[in-house]
C-alpha cells in the first residue's frame, strides 16, 4: 500500500463526505471509520462505495461478508483498493 494511495483516499474521504472539521493528517491508519473512530456512519458506507466504483472500478455489495473487514480502518480500505482496483 502506497503512501499516494493513502494520501488519495484521506483527501477524497474528507472532500465526498463532508468532513470538514478533521485533516488528512488527523485520520490514523489504524483508526476505525466507523463508531468511535472517525464516527462514520452506514450512509457514510454507501458514499464510499460509490467514491470506489468511480475512482478505482471497484464494486462493493452490501452482501459482501468482508466489508466488514474492509471498511474497519483506512489501512484496510487502502490494502483492498490497491489489491482490486482497475485504474
């Protein structure tokens, strides 16, 4: 996982999401998106599904057993998308 890639999906999280009282450098690798972590929530989930199907080609169902695993911190989302993208 690269250090541009990490980059990318901090500025695109904070940009398609709205989060506008957090920094690039404020999210941690290891912190969870979700609950007590970055606090995103399941409408959160859907954006970045769609933010991967249009940066990187990627396709997320809500069935997908591993989203869990996915979406758990920004390391994990970050291994996925180098590990599946298309572009």
């Amino acid at each position: 996982m690269s250090e541009t890639l990490i980059s990318e999906l901090k500025a695109l999280l904070i940009d398609r999401l709205h989060l506008e009282d957090i920094t690039a450098d404020e999210i941690a690798l290891d912190e969870p998106l979700f609950g007590e972590g970055l606090g995103l929530d399941s409408i959160d989930a859907l954006e970045i599904a769609v933010l991967l199907d249009r940066h990187y080609g990627i396709k997320i169902t809500s069935e997908d057993d591993k989203n869990r695993d996915i979406f758990a911190c920004l390391a994990s989302l970050a291994t996925f998308v180098a590990e599946n993208r298309r572009n």
